[in-house]
C-alpha cells in the first residue's frame, strides 16, 4: 500500500488555517485505498498523526518515521503548509532532495511567487498588467512625499511574503502610514507597498491533470470591509459569487491571463490567482500556489460550481503523482 502525508500546519499566523486545509482534505481521503497520515509541521517538532489520532515523530532529515517498529517512508505528500515553510519552497527542496512526489511546483518556483515583489516583476514580463509597486526593507528611510507621489493615496502597504492577508493595511494618507508598516513588519522584514485598484475582483481557480491545465469558474469577490481581509476571507464578511456574473469578453480575458500565468511560470497542482477589473482590463493582485482548502474556502467552491468531485479530484492528482 502506497503512503501517503498531508503536511500542515507551518511556522507563520497562517498556522491556524492551513490546519483546517489538511484536516479536510485528509477526511476526504483517509478510507481510500492508500494508507494516509498528517504530517504537523511545527517549530522544532514535526509529527505524524494516523486516523485513529495515534501520534509518530517525524525524522526532518529523512522524512521517515516508525509505527510498530517499522521505518515508514512516504510516496507522495500533499503539501497544504500555507506560508512558510510550505509555500515558500523550503519543504518542496527537501522533497525534491529526497526524491519524494509532491502536489505543489518545484521549490524555485514556489520562493518567487511566495516573493510578492518577484512576482510582480515577473507577471509584468508576461505581458500581465500590475497596480505601482514599491519595495520597503526593514530599517529603511521611507519619504511619506515620495511614496505619496509615485504610489498615492490610498495605497495598500502588506508583508512582501506572507497570505491570508496577515499584515495587510489599507492606507488613506501620510499620517497613517508609518503604523502600517509597523504591522506589516510583523509578518515580513520586507514590505510591498502598491497603488489601490478600484473594481471588480475575481479570484480565478486553475489546475493540472494529466497533461491538461484546466481553469475552474471565476468566483467574484464583494467585501463588506474596505478589502478583501482575513474576516472577509474567513469569517464571512464577503459575498462570494461563484460561477461569477462578468460579461462575456470580460470572462474570456481573466481567464486567458490565469491560463498564461499558470502555464509560463510553470505551476502545478491546484493554484488560485487573484485580480482586479481596471477599466476592463484584469490586473493581477497575486497567485497562491497553495490556495486554502478549508470549508469557507474558495477552491471547495469553484469545483463544486463546475460539477467536479474535489475527492476525485486529488485522488487523481495523487496516482498521478505516483507514476
């Protein structure tokens, strides 16, 4: 019988999250026909949980661990560690190393796009368009004027890596910056500082299976916050419109950009992109290459909308990944 590990869990205020993500998805497959376990990653501690809620320490260098005195090694592991170290390629290396599949794109992958800033600049490579952008390293001078001038009011000041929109502020004049980036530099030693967008946002769901990269019906998303903040993501203070209600032109164009994003930074697995309508034209806030998969998230949704079975679904990816 084939092992396979959902690893959760991770070191950044996202923890809390992603332990929803695995949880579910591990419900979802553990009476299948391979032998399933959580893998906890935790600061100093990761351990294996089976489905009767036994706990097993997990040896870091290896990822082995032993039941009943036998060395268990894993075939294919889940990766659903939102933030660091599962989004920002630092487990993916260490799988990668040991010649373990994994759900997720390769570690390089995953270090630049969990990097807003590289992101970005990569994206407009593409040929994607942007919202003005400015990097802020901790300890660094930061000219009110200048950000007033090149950026402008309102602004979003945010971590340059982290999600869930931990750290995000949205900034209306000089004299609320300064506490902005105190926040934010809670989360990150580096901050992203971008010009607001007004419009409508989407949130555009895309995977691979078998050879084809398929795109999931748009969700629209209508805050009752200022933005789309953890509350609006996880706490219910948002309307979620999936299959979203765009004009077709619209529809066509957001999807075009998801597809050619997912494909020229070589994604893999399941990943969720995040954009802005300007004038018509979808501008691109941010992809997560390991979207949340709890139950108020929007992934669940968007398979639902297109009449997919998410168990199926991963199932799949897993024998895929097998081969």
């Amino acid at each position: 019988m084939k092992i396979v590990g959902i690893a959760y869990g991770g070191f950044t205020s996202e923890r809390e999250i992603s332990l929803k993500s695995g949880n579910l998805i591990f419900n979802l497959i553990k009476d299948s026909k391979f032998e399933c376990f959580k893998i906890d990653v935790s600061k100093g501690d990761f351990k294996v949980i089976d489905k009767f809620e036994n706990s097993y320490s997990l040896n870091e260098k290896n990822f082995q661990f032993f039941k009943n005195d036998v060395c268990v090694s894993f075939d294919y592991i889940i990766n659903l560690i939102h933030g660091s170290p599962g989004e920002d390629g630092k487990i993916t290396k260490k799988l990668e190393d040991l010649g373990i599949s994994h759900s997720t794109c390769n570690s390089s992958i995953a270090e630049l796009t969990f990097n807003k800033k590289k992101c970005l600049e990569l994206v407009e490579k593409i040929g994607i368009k942007t919202a003005k952008n400015r990097l802020i390293k901790k300890g660094q001078n930061v000219n009110e004027k200048e950000i007033k001038d090149e950026i402008g009011f309102p602004c979003f000041v945010k971590p340059n890596q982290s999600g869930s929109s931990f750290g995000i502020s949205k900034v209306y004049s000089k004299k609320e910056l300064k506490p902005a980036l105190e926040k934010a530099l809670k989360e990150d030693n580096e901050i992203l500082i971008e010009s607001y967008l007004s419009g409508r946002e989407v949130t555009v769901g895309v995977y691979k299976l078998n050879g084809k990269v398929e795109v999931l019906p748009i969700t629209e998303i209508v805050s009752e916050n200022d933005f789309f903040d953890y509350k609006a993501k996880y706490e219910g203070e948002s309307d979620e419109i999936t299959p979203a209600k765009l004009p077709i032109d619209l529809e066509i164009n957001v999807k075009k950009d998801a597809l050619n994003l997912y494909t020229n930074l070589n994604l893999k697995g399941i990943t969720r992109t995040e954009f802005i309508f300007k004038k018509n034209i979808p501008y691109f806030l941010e992809t997560n290459t390991i979207p949340g998969m709890t139950e108020k998230s929007i992934i669940p949704q968007q398979f639902k909308a297109a009449n997919k079975n998410l168990k199926k679904i991963i199932l799949a990816m897993i024998n895929e990944g097998l081969k």
